[in-house]
C-alpha cells in the first residue's frame, strides 16, 4: 500500500500543496533553484523537473529574470447572484426529470462532466481488494460475526472514532452505525427523524438526491438560500424553524453540492444550537469534509453538537471506491430508532468488507490518500474553472468551491439548461441541468460540472463545445 | 468445499431423505440390516452405525423380530383454528412492542426459541470467506467494476438464472436487481409499488417484519385468512381486490412464517392472474423456498407470472450465511422504479461479495447444503413438534409445517402469550408472542418457535419449563 513518489514529484506535491493551502497566493515568487536544491538536498535538475511539473498542472509559470511566479489563476468571477427562495415547503417532483436526464446523458461514450465521480484511476481500488484476500485469511471466523440484525465491527468503528479526532471528535462509540453506504445513511437518518408529510429544510441549490429521499418519502421540500461561500443562510432557518414546523435540517455544509460552499464554524454552531433550543434534527452529509481546498479540516455541525439532535453521515465512496459500499451514521440521540431502521432497511453489513476498509484505515494510507485528492481535486476544480471562464459567455457567474470536485455555473438569465441539454447530448458533452438542484425548479440558466477527472485535451474541447452551444443558445434568444 | 461424509452418515442421510420426503412413511419398516449392506456394499458395522444415527435423529425405532421402522410421530395435532380477519384495511402499530420483546429476549444467555435464526453451525461461512480470499486474487480489478449506482455483477445474475430452472425458470436477466440481503428487496419493492396511505393485504398471522415494513412507510394493512396448510385465501384476495384498493399483496407463498404452510399451484396461478387482471402487485418472499420439506421445490407464485406484476424476493441468509448480506429481486415490470430505489437506497453492491455468492453456487455447494439443511430443518421441526405435544396442555393446536425453521403454536383461548412472555423470560426461555404476528393483535393465545437448532436436552427442557408456565397460567386464570 506504500506510495512510493520519486523524488521530483513528491517536491511538486509539496510546493503544490503550498499553493493550494495559500501559502503562497498568485503572483507569489517561488523560492529559487538554487535555493530548493540546497534546503531539499536535491539535484539542480530534480528542482527543474518539479517546477516543470508545476508548470504542467497550470498552478506556476516561468518569467524571464523573476523566476517561477504561481500563476494568476483567470480573473476570479462573481459568484451566482443571491435568489429568492419560495416561502413555503413544497412537495418534490424531480425523479422522473433526472431519470430522462441520466438515461439520456449516460450513454457510452459521453464526456463526464455530469455525474459527481471522481476519475477511477484516482480511487485505491488494487489496494483494498488485495486487503481482502489478507482480511479473509488472516480472520478465519470472520464472516461468522457478521448477522441478519444491525451489526459494526468494533476495529472500524475504532478506525472512524480515530479520524473523527481531526474534526473535533472523538464520535461516541455508542452513536456510531455502520452502513450500506453514505446514501443508506441518509435515507435511513430522514425515515427516522421524520414522518410522511413533514417539512425538511434544503440548500437551494441543493444535492438532486437529497430531494429524490423527500420525494420518496413524501416529505416537503423547504429551499433555504445558500450562500456560494458560507452554505445554507442561518438566519433563514432560524425564521423557518421559529413555529416548529420543521422536523430536519438537510445539509452538505462542508463542500456543498453543487456550491462547493463551507459553513463557518459560527454558523455550524448557530445551527447546533438552534437545532437543539427547537427540537428539530440536522442530517449532516459530509462526504466532501476530506476534500476540503484550505488549510484545515472543516469541522462538520456535528463537532458543535451537544443535545445529540446533529446526525451525521458519511463514507469513503470519494476518498477510496465507489464500489466498497461502507458508509456511516454517527445518530446522536436517534441511534436506537436508527439502528432499528437499519434492521429494516438491508440487515447488519458485511464484516469483511468492513474489517478491509478498517485495515486499510489504519495503515496509514488514508492520510496519504486525500492529501494527494486535495490537491487533485483543486487542481482540476481550478482547470475547469479556468476553460470555463475562457469558452462561457463574459457575463457567467461560478461558484466559489472551496473543496469536492463539482462546479456550478450561473449562465445569463436567458439560457435554460434543461433545453441546452439535448443540444449538448447530441455533441457527447453532457453536464446536469440547474433545475434538478431546486424543487421549485429555480436554477434553470444553471448547471454543474463534474471536476472529478484530470484536465484533459478532451474535457477542455468538450467546455468549449458547451461554450459555444451556450453562445448559439442566446443569439437564437435574442434574434 | 466439498463436505466428505463418513460411510455411515451418507446412509444415513440417504435414508432420512426417504423419510422425509414421506417415501417412507410412520410405521413403515426399513430394509433388512443384510439388505442394506449387500445393496450398498457396506459392512454390517456400518449399516448399524448408521441405523443408530438415525434412532438419535428421532426418525426410527429398532422393533424386536421387526428391525427398524420408521417412527411413528406423536399424534397429529388438530392445526390452529380458523379465525376471521378484521374487515378493513388499518394502521400497522408493531414496532414499539417488537422492541420490547426483542430488548427483553435477546440478552445472552437466553435458549434460541425466539427469532427465526438456523444455528451457525448449519451456516457454510468457512467456505465462504476462503473463496473471499480466491476471488480477490483471482479477479484483481473486481472493485473497480462496482460503482454508485446500482448493480449486477453477471456472474451471480447467470447463477441466479441457472438456480431459478428448479422452480419454473429462468428468471429473466434483465429484470433481476442484486441487493444488500432479502429485506432490502423486500423494503426496496414496497417503496416502489406504493405510496403512503395504500393498503397492502399481508398474511395473517404473517411475519412481523413484513408489518413493520408497513408501519414505516404509512401503509395499511388488510389482514388475509392464512391456512395452515395452504397459506394466504385466494377467495379473500379476490374479493379484497376486487375494488381496486389493495395496491400490493405481500407474502411467503412457500414455508409461510410463521405457519409453514405451502400455497397449492393452484393458488398461485390464481393469484397471478389477479393481479395481472386488476393492476396489484404481488410481492412474494421466497427465502425459504429451498426448505421444503415435501419431495419437490415447490414454485414461487412469480412462475405463474405473464404480466410482470410478481416480483420474487430471496436471499441465502437462511442457507448460507446470515452475514454475506446478499440477496436479490426479480422485480418483473417494476424493474425500472425499483433500480432506481435501488440507487436511492444504498447505490451499488459490493462486486467481491457479489462474486463470492456466484463462486459458491457454481461450484455444486449449495445443492449438497439444501439437501443438507431439508433434512435437518425438518428434523428439527419434527422434534420441536414432539416435544410441544408431550410438554404443552392438551389441547394446544400446532402449525402444520410444511418447510422452514418455525413452529407456530395455538395455546388454550384463555392465554395471554404477551404476559406469559415476561415470566418465560424470567427464565431464559423467550419465544415470539403471538400478537406481533397481526396489526389487529389477533393470536394473543399463540406463540411461535425456532427451530433453527438441533433438538438439544438444553432445548428440551426449555419446551419443558415453557409448558409448566403455560399450565400455571392456564390454572390462575382457572382459579
């Protein structure tokens, strides 16, 4: 499982990892040649193969005499203007849209731009499968711990406690329920919490699966505004959540989808807190947390919870492989109804599959793992918000990511994505239309871009191909 | 894999087959100890090894000057009275009062009477997780295979289809879904069929799983008369369905839990063509299927299915491992909704496990495990029956199983199975009260019983002090 980096590239990581964290800003010199062969004890002409690897990922550029400047990235561009909201909850019609959506855009041989996954070759999958066989030796009596009824292997759930510590942890032991995946966490988390009916607060613009769970579940949909930079508006909760009709508080507040926003941690607490005075839950999906673009580990709501009304879910579908289908729910003072819904939902979870991603949790390699997607992630989130700021038309707005992979673009006011799509299918160049991210179906001169794969020639032809569709798009409007 | 059998087991069990599947019948005497051993060209030692092997089992009697003759059971036992079910459709309230039972009953310590578990041993989980361990090496790029969103590995799906040619197959490729364990399928085909507020006609008494299912997602139920012998009243399906209001029936045609009892083929047809002909689905749980006790694998209703309106649901926790947590649906016309649940549930599932299942049931295993598990199964029922009859009052009635682990127990009018729980926990002695098996808590004076362990002394005296607190009941209330 070790990674072995040579030695230039390991150099690039870190001088990248400099940049990404802010260290060092645009426009910043990097320290000379000279000077990072001598503090690195590295050959003149490592340096240069690490500079020049830089220079390739689009994040320095040489000048004559000044050396390696990082690169200014394209002007930054306004954020997507702040909309309102619907008043009222609504109940959720967006299944049969996205279905025509994914069964048009899925097809072979399409650009992936829509989808939200990350490139495969960027997943760990060799490592955890060769875990397995280890995992299935090494444990003879394995698959015998395992049960029809709710069941966690203690070895993950020390794992999950453990990594819990970088973001204000450790989660109890006791509130801790090992899942199918991130998705079984949440549908289970809102059949729990809430009953046939009830109102569920969302970000507007918010993840289409959230508002796929209400529908399902015959829940309303309540659109809370979300700030490109700072998530889902406290203030507007606190007035919605005021008359108790509220039961739960749906959210990504770390790297939202499609936003790519990061509550502020005084605003994780003012909901906490809210969360506890008003009786109502917080479902927290923080799958993103990992990938965050700053410094730090963002914390989720759930560091800041004290009354047990913060649920939090997650798992490693982004981190290490879409198929492992492990996730978690950490159920605060839900657990014993939780737990009794997981019974219902799908049984216990397969304890080998569980104890391979507690081995590979342990070993060390995780760590290694998302400090090499963060950079990843960011690099390809900043390549395309660079095609896009060159191909789209001079008046996009785009959002502000500070982590995930996922880009949201705010076209002029005149262009419906919904109607751009069959256009863009017809070229191979899908991408998910603005009105999926809304049940009231705001958003339509919006979409989103999947940044989960490297910045190729291909991906860059098919942003200018979606340019120019976007182009024609508005010349027909205003002829 | 392969199970190797010493000579007199093999006999043994060659002759509990003719047993069981009623080629030999009570009283019927065995071939001569001589007979045995010219035929099968075994020594006489082993022949009676293996005769003795088969007195233990319960199953013969030595009878001087007679030989062996098969025993006679107890007394056939009058089967549970007909009752009338309630006429309209109502709320299903189970869960609060399950959770009771189970946090009560399941402390260790407590004899397996209770929850419908086969005893580990019975379980090929060794097996199993060696061919983890082969699998991962032999296919190195399986995860890589599994995705997000839901789906098939094809070799399980081809297993699947091969299995299905003993009752009425094959299934149909395209309209298997594989899922994380029967009662995800189960959930996942509810979800998709109904909306809250309809009415889903279940067996009565019928599983309480099936009820909680129910109660969870706002369904009412409509209660059907279940025959001991013949399961689920056809004449009252159809004159329920009649109007349109039952939008899904939902059952185990074949070793019905808790009756054991098998629907005729008749009946299976017939409702078929119901449903086909008035718009409902039938959602059939065939997960005991293989444990039938008669000569023949009994069909699923979904063999008599020409209009896609069957959707079947089975798993191999029951036969293999409760822990694999694999199971399957052939969701018929509904395919489409029901992938999609899918997704929404829990996304994929796991490609290595998935491969696992298929490895198992290519290799012949599984028809020398059910083979294996009819025969102890139905030992086991038979034992329990024995030992109900010699123990419990006189007039108690007993299911009439006809397959499964389960034996469903009709006690005097006047006991309260609930309030004898609490005593029979008292001395570790749980079982199932009978009101949990109905929304309308009918079945009060019922109870159901595991046996999915080996007729131990340990059980034994179980029943025993289970009978003594059933007499006590019945004389307070006398008194």
């Amino acid at each position: 499982m070790k990674i072995e980096l040579l030695r230039y590239e390991q150099l690039a990581n870190d001088l990248e990892e400099l940049i990404v964290s802010g260290a060092l800003r645009p426009g910043d010199r990097l320290p000379s040649i000279r000077r990072l062969s001598e503090d690195r004890r590295l050959s003149v002409s490592t340096v240069v193969q690490a500079l020049r690897q830089l220079e390739e990922r689009g994040l320095v550029e040489a000048k004559p005499q000044s050396g390696f400047l990082v690169r200014r990235a394209s002007p930054p561009r306004p954020t997507p203007s702040p909309r309102a909201t619907p008043e009222n909850a609504m109940p959720v019609d967006v299944t049969q849209r996205l279905m025509r959506v994914l069964q048009m855009g899925l097809q072979p041989g399409m650009v992936p731009l829509a989808l939200a996954f990350p490139c495969r070759s960027l997943m760990v999958e060799g490592a955890l499968q060769r875990l397995y066989s280890g995992v299935a030796r090494r444990y003879p009596k394995l698959l015998e711990s395992g049960s029809c009824v709710s069941t966690n292997e203690s070895a993950l759930v020390r794992q999950l406690m453990l990594r819990s510590m970088s973001w204000g942890g450790p989660l109890a032991e006791d509130e801790i329920i090992i899942t199918n995946s991130c998705t079984e966490a949440i549908a289970l988390s809102l059949r729990a919490v809430t009953k046939h009916g009830d109102t569920v607060a969302v970000e507007s613009p918010g993840y289409y699966l959230m508002l796929q769970f209400l529908e399902s579940l015959g829940l309303n949909a309540l659109e809370i505004p979300t700030d490109p930079r700072t998530g889902a508006s406290i203030d507007a909760l606190e007035l919605a959540t005021r008359q108790g009709q509220v039961a739960a508080c749906l959210l990504v507040s770390n790297a939202s989808n499609p936003l790519g926003s990061i509550m502020p941690d005084e605003n994780k607490r003012r909901l906490a807190r809210l969360a506890a005075e008003r009786g109502f839950t917080v479902i927290e999906d923080d799958v993103y947390g990992d990938f965050h673009f700053g410094e730090r580990r963002p914390w989720p709501i759930k560091a800041f919870d004290t009354s047990g009304n913060v649920i939090l879910c997650a798992s490693f579908s982004k981190s290490l492989s879409p198929s492992l289908r492990i996730g978690f729910v950490a159920a605060g003072k839900h657990k014993a109804k939780l737990s009794l819904y997981k019974t219902m939902s799908s049984g216990g979870t397969n304890p080998i599959t569980q104890t391979v991603l507690a081995e590979y949790l342990a070993s060390g390699a995780y760590e290694r793992q998302i400090r090499n997607l963060r950079r990843t992630y960011s690099r390809q989130v900043n390549a395309m918000h660079d095609a896009v700021s060159k191909y789209f038309p001079a008046d996009t707005r785009l959002g502000y990511p500070q982590g995930g992979f996922v880009l949201w673009v705010e076209l002029p006011e005149e262009i419906d994505t919904s109607l751009l799509y069959e256009r863009a299918i017809a070229e191979g160049v899908p991408f998910i239309p603005g009105e999926l991210f809304s049940p009231s179906r705001m958003y339509r001169n919006c979409l989103r871009l999947n940044c989960g794969n490297p910045h190729s020639p291909e991906i860059d032809e098919a942003v200018r191909k979606l340019g120019r569709l976007i182009d024609r798009s508005a010349q027909r409007f205003t002829l």
